[in-house]
C-alpha cells in the first residue's frame, strides 16, 4: 500500500480525534490485516471511488465513542445509542473531508459516499489486489481503529506506469 494514499488518512485521524477529544492521541499497534476486520466497538465505513479505490473505517471503542459524542453534544450522552452512532459517523465524516482534501492537492479524482455505521461484527476483508492497513490511535479515552483498504484505480495504474516508462 502507498504511503501517499494512507498518509492523509493517518493525519486526518490524528487532527479530528486530538482536536474532538482535547488530547493528544499516540500511535499503537499497526499492521496489515489478511484476515477479515473485527469492529471493536462503534464504527463507521466511508467507500471512496474514482483514481483511488477503496474504504475506510473508523472505529472506536464503545467507551470512547460514549466521550467523543459527550464532548460534541456538550452533555453527556451515555444513555442514546444513537447519537453516539451519529457523532462517529460525523468524527468519519471530518476525517475523510480532511484526508480528501489532502489527496485532491495532489491531483487524485473520486467519488466519497456518505459515513455509514457499520455494524457487522467481522468481515470485510481487503482483496487480492488490495491490502488493509489497520492502526490504532491509543488516547487517554480509550482506542480508536482506522481501517484503510486503497488501492489505485486499474485504469489510474495503468497510466501511471506508462509515465514512469515514457
């Protein structure tokens, strides 16, 4: 997996969660995941189509999520299951608004769905031609996951290597 592609991500995440949960956040574990994603706790997926291809997923541990939607809602907000849902629907939101906004300087092209929760307990594995980065962001809170499954577009490969040929 290109760094290119992930890097945005990584920085998005660390901005939004520093900037929600009013803390500095460390970098975990990392490692490519072969096997099929596991959710940890409350999780949204956000699928990107165009020059880059792929998901991401942002999900953080139940008690995390219970402060981030807390924080944001100004009370706390521990007895509604849905707000929290919403509020790490929004945290995918702002992460991949900034990670976008990163990669469309650097003239990529694409297409972002909106945040959906993502309830499944496992599944979702990358591909034969698409590795899965996961991370974890470690905060006084509690974890947040970032699960990023990119590639290049085939068409965008292609044209690429005739670049580097040429």
């Amino acid at each position: 997996m290109k760094m290119e592609l992930i890097q945005p991500f990584i920085s998005a995440a660390d901005a939004v969660l520093a900037e929600t949960l009013g803390c500095s956040t460390k970098i975990g574990d990392v490692n490519m995941e072969e096997q099929g994603y596991h959710r940890h706790g409350v999780a949204a997926l956000v699928a990107i189509r165009g020059d880059i291809e792929g998901r991401v997923i942002l999900d953080l541990e139940s008690a995390t999520a219970v402060k981030a939607a807390s924080v944001l809602a100004g009370a706390d907000v521990a007895e509604s299951a849905e707000i929290v849902r919403e509020t790490v629907c929004e945290l995918a939101n702002m992460v991949i608004g900034n990670a976008v906004t990163l990669l469309n300087d650097q003239g990529f092209h694409f297409k972002v769905a909106p945040p959906e929760v993502h309830a499944s307990e496992d599944g979702l594995q990358g591909t034969r031609d698409t590795e899965t980065l996961v991370m974890c962001f470690d905060t006084p809170h509690g974890s947040v996951f970032l699960n990023i499954a990119m590639r290049y577009n085939r068409r965008r490969s292609r044209e690429r290597a005739t670049l580097v040929t040429d």
